[in-house]
C-alpha cells in the first residue's frame, strides 16, 4: 500500500513529469575532483539519492565562471565544454532511477575569498560581506554581460549532459542575490536602482537559457527574504517571481537569508520544521508554476500535510536526505521508524565551512556510499559481543548482525543509548532522543541478542568464546582537581539532565562552559533557575558547530545566563566557590547549589583483562578517546568494515 498520496502525486514542471513531488535540495558537498569535475564519489552519492526515490534531484551548486565564481573546495564546475563528459554520467546515474535530474548553476560574487579563488572576488557594489570582510571588485556592465553569457552557455552544457533542467542559484547572498538585493547593489546604471534594473541581469539569464532551450526546465531559487536591513523584502521578491514566470523560468524554488542575516538559510536545531512555508505559500499565490517550500521538514506527515493544505507544489528536504537517502521510499511504504533522523547538529554545513567533504553524524556512509558495501556471500558462523550501548555500541551491534555474524550486546544499565539518553534532555536537542530511538528499533529488528543491567565479566570470554569483542563503554564525567571539591556534594550533569534533581527559583554555578556546560545551563535556565557559568577558557563552547553555537549564546543571553570566562576556580568550600581572573583580585561567590560541568573521559574499566585477546579486541567511540556521536558511529562502522575486509575475507 502506498502511503502519503499527497507527497507521491505526480507534478507536471513545463513538458517534464516527476513521479512525486520531493525534491532534494542542492547542497554543496564537496566530493568533485580538485578541477571542479565529476567524480565516482560524486556520482555514488547523487545516485543514491535517486534510488532512494526523490522525485527530483537538485545537483548541487556548479560553478559557471571559475574561479572568480568559486566559493569552495571540491566544487563542481560547468563552464567549460570539457565538463560535459563527468556530468553526462551524473545525470545519466540520477535518471536511471526515475528521477528528474536538475543543476544549480552559481557564482559567488562577493561571498568567496581570494585564498579560494586566487582573485579578488567582485560584486554589483564594492561593499564587502562581514562575515567574508573582503571588499569586492565592482563589476562593469561589460562585465556583468559576460557573466550573463556564462550562465546561458552552462545552461547549454547542462543541457548536453542531458540534465532535465538547470537552476539559477539567485539566493542565499550570493552573486544573483547580491544583484537583486538594495542591500548590496548600489548601482546606478541600468543593473541597479530600480527593481527592474536589479533584477536585469536574472530576467537576461531565464529569457536567454529559454531562447536557446525551450524544453529545458528552468527553475529559480530565490530568497523572498533575506532577513538583513535594505535586504531583498517579500513584496520585491514577490513581483520579481511575478517577471520570472513569462521571463521562461518553469519553477520557483523559495528560500531565505544569506551568509550575514546567519542562521535561515541552515538553520539551527531550534527552528521549527516548516517555519518559513510561509514564504513559498506567498509566491504560490502570485504565479501559475509550481512552487517549492521547505526548509527543516523531517517528517513524511507533515510534507504530506503542507502539499494537502496547498502552501506549495514540492517539498525540498536537503539534510533530511543526507542523513537519510531512502526517506522517500521509507515515507511511501509507511516505515517510518526506519527514516534515520537528522539531529540538526549542522555538522555537515560546518565541514563544508572548513573546505572538507561533507559527512553527517547520523549516516556515516554518506560521502562514502559504497565503501560499506560488503558482499554478501555467507559468512562462516562466528560469534561477537559488543560491551555497552551508546552510539558506538548499537552501531556496531546492528552493523555486525547485519555482516551475518551471531551478536551479543552488554549494557549495564537497565535501557540502551547510553550518552543519547542526556545529550536529548537540553532544549532543542530532542531529535537526539529520536536518534537513539531509531537507533534502538534497528537494534530490536536485528538478530543481536541483547542483555540489560548486567556489567560484563572477564569469565564472560570463557563462556561465550566471542571471536571478536567489540567495547564501546564509553566515557565518564572528568572530576576536576580543585582544592575542597567533594563530587557526592555537587551536582552531575546525569542528575540534572534525567531529572533525578530538579532544581527550580536556584542559584546555579555551572563549572565548565564547554558545550555540555553550556547546554545544561539552558536547561536550568529554562525551568526558572538563575545561573551562572563559569568558564576558565577566553570563550565559551569553543568547539561546538557555529550555528547551533550563536544559536545557544542568544538564548543564554536571553534567559539571562551570566556568563564568566577567562575565570579559574581556584577553590571551593560547600557552595562558595572562589574565582581567580587574569589581573583581577579573585571573586568569591555563593550559589544554592554547583554543577560539575568539565568534561568526560573515556571509561574502558575491561581493558587490561581483555587485552588479551590481541587484534580480536576492538574499543571504539569514548572510550577510546572522547570525540562526540559522529565519531563513535563512523568507528563503529569502519570497525565492522575492517572485520568484514581483514578477518572475513568478504
Ligand atoms: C551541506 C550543505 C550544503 C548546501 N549547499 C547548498 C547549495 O549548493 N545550494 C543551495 O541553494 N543551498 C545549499 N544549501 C541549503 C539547502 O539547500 C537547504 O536550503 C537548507 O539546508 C535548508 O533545508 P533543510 O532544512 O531541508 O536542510 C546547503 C545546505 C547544506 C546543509
Ligand atoms: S550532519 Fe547533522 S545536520 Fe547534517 S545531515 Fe547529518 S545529522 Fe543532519
């Protein structure tokens, strides 16, 4: 039985037919040769995508003016006839699935770097992105022709890969945007000024692709708010859609912000799935083709409830499709417990950000979509047990039953998930609880026997002569060495987040302000609690994703969260704790109660009595070295991985 009707309704764009109405955002990843051509990565994991049965597939951002146009590493690139070849195979790969392939045809303008480029990067105005604090070159109107010239012609290349359709990345603050926003075109010849002349040079690219290709599709993605003061405004974005649809263009893709308005174009976990539908559900009104909207949507009821109600014609899912590729097919045969969440922890955007390939904390294979991929030709009978179930444990368990092999899991508690189980209990991390649930249905769907409150023994080797251990025990709150520190009179993070001790109308000092620190004091705060952080570093969570970061800083600036860094405790007594800081006398200050907040290290109490086993001992996440859930679950998978190559053989 086919479920969500809604969502796999087919949808007419110009002569093309796609079979359901989910498109996969384009998103960036990185996986292309350093020229800028198609890679076999590249087109294992667009193919993927396909086979997972989005209805359309957004290639990513392709570069049509390299490299002034460049904004990254591993950067796809569609400006010359010799990139044809690499891209001919990309959209052959995506439409043997059934999917409609398009590509995002882009130009950074003034958001890219010259240490990307080689070249100062150029924009309708010589006014520079803060957060990029390059000033850009002004482009002359000669010039702005020629670029006008590139994008056509990439159409055309596009189009002799044989893609269905190109999409002309005129969002996001990027060199279209630049153009059609006042904020950041200050021109006074015919491409600024007005909004027709702002919006020239994207009216002469869509009525210059249609002239040459009149089957092509052409979509456009285009901010209808690009929430930064004289920034592009729902009612100009609204009639530029308006000149769009006689202009040629067969889609409008609505989206929102760019690198200076920060956190809505990749939003952060706080957003709410479906926040900005309301965007697109205003351009719907205003044209005749179809729509897209999304943006943070996660579940096959809701994308289905935002097509029945109207709001628009497509829904795109773009992180929602890295962490799982198969969520179409997932949604359309009602197997919903199997969709792998998406956590929004933005790790993938932040890789991308550092120039490296994308990788997702959840699905450790995306980027690697066929290194995993064992053979599976019978496994002769061997026997593993997994110790402990936290990311590092289950993934291992489910990916070892997976191999063939006869799997036991330990777990001393009385419930699997180990760190999960806290790392959900914060505001706005709850997809995290998702995650473990997830991660416990595949486990309950597996073969691997599971045995609860039970710590496992030396002895138990002798009795279970496992082939393989695999321990993934984990880590343990870090007791820091300060003078008066009694643990049992403080708070622990465990307490505080599974609600043993609930605090409410305290005084708290949180000692530690990395990000555990700092998330649990949103917790406190949240549920009326005065608190206060202390931190010995200059800055607080200094490893934790950027957007989610400033995100949690605005929310501790708003509960009123007083925040103290560069400071030292030096010495505590009951609920006193005094505070040295650089060329500063030392504070003393009293709360109801102390939070210890410094960390975690790993636990792996076995590892002496277990050494013995040799190479057929694994330890693997925590408690192996303390790095977080994306670790743990791709050493898990590279464990099972390296089981299967060097001691199966398969
Ligand atoms: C890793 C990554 C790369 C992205 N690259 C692009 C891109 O190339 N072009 C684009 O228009 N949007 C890009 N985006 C934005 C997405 O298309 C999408 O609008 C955004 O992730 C919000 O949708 P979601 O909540 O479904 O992920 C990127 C997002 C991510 C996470
Ligand atoms: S890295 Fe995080 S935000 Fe990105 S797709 Fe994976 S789970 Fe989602």
């Amino acid at each position: 039985m086919e479920h969500f009707p809604a969502l796999f309704a087919p949808v007419q764009i110009g002569s093309l037919k796609l079979k359901n109405r989910i498109a996969m955002a384009p998103m960036l990843v990185g996986y292309a040769h350093q020229d800028g051509r198609v890679s076999q990565s590249v087109i294992d994991y667009y193919e993927t995508r396909a086979q997972g049965g989005a209805g359309l597939i957004f290639v990513e951002a392709a570069c049509v003016d390299s490299p002034a146009g460049l904004e990254g590493m591993g950067q796809l690139r569609v400006d010359e006839d010799t990139c044809v070849e690499g891209l001919a195979r990309l959209a052959q790969a995506i439409k043997q699935h059934g999917a409609g392939a398009f590509i995002q045809l882009f130009h950074a303008g003034r958001q890219t770097k010259k240490s990307i480029t080689g070249v100062q990067p150029v924009a309708p105005s010589p006014i520079s992105c803060p957060m990029i604090n390059e000033e850009p070159r002004q482009l002359d109107s000669r010039e702005i022709k020629v670029i006008e010239e590139k994008f056509i012609k990439a159409a055309h290349y596009a189009r002799s890969a044989g893609f269905d359709g190109v999409e002309i990345h005129a969002a996001h603050g990027y060199l279209i945007n630049q153009f059609l926003s006042p904020h950041s075109n200050q021109r006074h010849d015919e491409y600024g000024g007005s909004l027709e002349n702002r919006m020239r040079i994207l009216m002469n690219i869509v009525k210059g692709i249609r002239n040459i290709n009149p089957e092509l599709a052409i979509s456009v993605r285009i901010n209808i708010d690009d929430f930064v003061p004289q920034g592009l405004k729902e009612d100009e974005s609204i009639e530029i859609c308006r000149h769009l649809e006689p202009a040629g263009a067969s889609l409008i893709h609505c989206s929102c912000g760019t690198y200076e308005s920060g956190l809505t174009s990749i939003e952060p976990a706080s957003y709410q799935q479906g926040w900005k539908i309301y965007l697109a559900e205003a351009v719907k009104k205003a044209v005749s083709i179809p729509v897209i909207g999304g943006g943070m949507v996660s579940s096959p009821q809701f994308a289905s409830q935002l097509l029945e109600e109207g709001r628009c014609d497509l829904i795109f899912l773009g992180r929602t499709l890295l962490a799982d590729p198969h969520w179409p097919n997932k949604a359309r045969q009602g197997e919903l417990a199997d969709i792998r969440p998406c956590i929004r922890c933005n790790q993938c955007i932040s890789s991308n950000f550092k120039g490296m390939p994308v990788s997702c904390t959840v699905n450790p294979h995306t980027g690697r979509e066929k290194q995993f991929q064992w053979t599976t030709k019978p496994v002769p009978k061997y026997r593993s047990a997994v110790i402990g179930s936290g990311p590092a444990g289950l993934q291992a368990a489910i990916s070892l039953s997976r191999l063939g092999l006869e799997v036991t899991l330990f777990e001393k508690e009385i419930q699997g998930g180990g760190l999960m189980n806290l790392a959900g209990m914060p505001p706005h991390k709850q997809r995290i609880l998702d995650l473990r649930d997830y991660m416990l249905g595949q486990l309950k769907q597996s073969k691997v026997e599971q045995v609860y409150s039970y710590e496992f023994r030396p002895e138990d080797v002798d009795r279970l002569k496992p082939d393989f251990i695999v321990m993934a025990t984990g880590s343990v709150p870090v007791i820091p060495d300060i003078e008066g520190i009694e643990p049992k009179g403080h708070l622990s993070l465990e307490e505080i987040l599974t609600g043993k001790v609930c605090p409410r109308s305290q005084h708290l000092l949180v000692i530690g302000g990395g990000e555990n620190g700092c998330e649990t004091a949103d917790f406190l705060a949240q549920a009326g609690n005065k608190v206060t952080i202390i931190e010995a570093g200059r800055i607080l969570a200094p490893g934790m994703e950027k957007k989610n970061r400033r995100d949690l800083m605005n929310r501790l600036q708003t509960r009123g969260v007083v925040r103290k860094t560069s400071s030292q405790v030096i010495k505590i007594d009951k609920n006193r704790v005094w505070i040295a800081r650089e060329q500063e006398s030392p504070e003393i200050i009293e709360a109801d109660a102390i939070v210890l907040a410094v960390g975690y290290k790993p636990y792996h109490p076995l590892y002496k009595d277990l050494k013995q086993l040799g190479d057929n001992l694994y330890i693997i996440g925590d408690a192996l070295r303390v790095r977080g859930f994306k670790s743990a679950i791709l050493e898990a998978e590279l464990t099972v991985s390296m089981i299967a190559r060097q001691k199966l053989g398969i």
